[in-house]
C-alpha cells in the first residue's frame, strides 16, 4: 500500500512537472511575441499621421493582449510549482503519520527553514487587488485553521522550555479549540509533540509580499516584531530596523539582548516567513 501510494505521489509530480515544461515553452514563445510586437510601435511612436496613429492604436491593443496572455501562463506555472510543493508535502506527512519519524539533524532543519523561506511564494497581484490575508505581514483571518503539515509559530510553556518556537501541525479538534504540533526541531524537547490552544498557535506567512507593489504588506520599520532568531528555532522580540526594499531582501531585525550594551543585538537578518505580530505568552 505505501509503494502504491509513494508511485501515485510520484507520478502527480511527474504530470505537474510534464505541464510546466509546456506552460515555461509557452511562456517563452508568447514572450518572443510580445517582444516583436514592440518593435513596430517603437518605429511609429514619431509618426503624428492620422492613418498610423489609428494603426498604433492596434499595436497597443494587440501588445497588451500579449502581455496578458503571457501573465496567465506564468501564473498557472506557478500553480503547478505550488501543487508540486503540497503533494511532496502531503506524501512526507502521511509517511510520518505511518510510523517513519526520523529525526532532524539540527543542520539538515536549518538548510530546510531557510530553503522554505527562499522558496516562499512571491505574491503577485492583479491591477487593483489587495494582498491576502497571510501574505507578508497580513495575519490570518480570525476563523482561519491551520493544515496539518503547515509550519506555524507556538508557545511551549512546559519544565525543559517557555519559549516561541517553530513547530509543524499535527492536528486540528475543533470541539476543544486545540492543535496538536511537532516541534520542528526534535532535538530540542524530549517530549516532542505539544498539544496547544488555539489562542497560542500562530500561522506562518504562506506568501512574500513584494515591497514593490504591496509595501504595505510588509511590517514597517520600528514595528516591534516576533521573529525568528538565526540559527534557533525560537522566535523572540525584537524591532525591525529595515524592512525589505526588493522582494528578495529579508529584514534586518535587532534582537532585545539585556547582555548588550545597547540593550539590542547587532542587526540580523530574517525572512519574511519567519516574522509574525507579537503575541502574548501570558496563560491568564
């Protein structure tokens, strides 16, 4: 049953992966054509004619309608990637579910935290649109649950810590409110799976946003912030000192350090997946 299920997943990927060979060619070609759709309006921009301005007229529309189809092809692209991601998701969860719980080496879950943070899908909105919740610095909606798999920030308050860290959902009992998470780095805590009040369980961003075009998505500079500290897997209070300009930049975050003299650490940088508003710890 579980090779059954392993050649299924494999072959989902497989038929994702066929179609996004044909979206990329097609995005190529409808590029080439969105190209050498410019060249001759480029050439007619100083011709004041009534007769060419009526043709330029239909260059543009035919540019733009180009320009359009070439969007829609990059977008379904990017759906295949992201269905790529869950089913490769899916297939690791329900391997887990199934009794194969191996550890993660503290560097082999670093590398992992930082590939899902480069990978993170980049929002890119229509004319007009706003940013969703979940993207960027936008929370999730109040009624919004959790996917088992998904990572999401939580606060432990047990004898081996009393911290924020990064842990993966388990499960989800809507009759008690409550999450059943993993600790992403299983090293850390004996006990390893946490079962947590709603209240206490904080989504992750599930999209970047582009400083760009949604710059108020992203937390602005001096927000007082919980991000994740390098090389933990603990978020901690801390106050953004830059925000990103570019949607590849991260923010550079200073830490509250006691131990320093300033009363901060020196500024470090941490991705947009890994910062949330600031929660309170308090059980009252």
């Amino acid at each position: 049953m579980a090779f059954s299920s392993d050649a299924q997943a494999a072959q989902q990927v497989q038929d994702r992966l066929n179609a996004l060979y044909t979206l990329v060619h097609e995005v190529e070609q409808k590029r080439q054509q969105s190209e050498n759709g410019l060249i001759p309006i480029m050439k007619m921009q100083d011709e004041k004619t009534q007769h060419n301005q009526s043709k330029l007229k239909a260059l543009y529309k035919a540019a733009l309608s180009h320009a359009e189809q070439e969007e829609e092809l990059l977008r379904e692209a990017l759906e295949k990637i992201v269905e790529i991601r869950n089913i490769k998701n899916e297939r690791r969860i329900k391997s887990r579910m199934g009794g194969n719980k191996q550890m993660m080496r503290k560097t082999s879950c670093f590398s992992m935290l930082q590939n899902h943070a480069e990978t993170l899908p980049l929002y890119v909105g229509k004319p007009g649109e706003k940013p969703p919740p979940l993207c960027g610095a936008i929370p999730a909606e109040s009624n919004y649950t959790a996917k088992v798999g998904d990572m999401v920030a939580t606060f432990v308050d047990t004898a081996d810590m009393n911290d924020w860290i990064l842990a993966e959902v388990v499960s989800y009992q809507h009759s008690t409110n409550k999450y059943e998470v993993d600790d992403i780095l299983l090293e850390q805590n004996q006990k390893k799976r946490h079962t947590i009040s709603k209240k206490f369980v904080v989504p992750l961003p599930l999209m970047r946003a582009n400083p760009e075009t949604d710059p108020e998505a992203l937390f602005p500079q001096g927000t007082i912030v919980m991000a994740l500290y390098p090389g933990t897997s603990c978020l901690y209070i801390g106050v953004v000192r830059k925000a990103p300009q570019k949607h590849t930049d991260e923010y550079e975050v200073l830490f509250y350090d006691e131990n320093c003299t300033k009363g901060y650490s020196c500024p470090m940088s941490v991705a947009q997946r890994y910062i949330i508003a600031v929660k309170q710890k308090s059980k009252s």
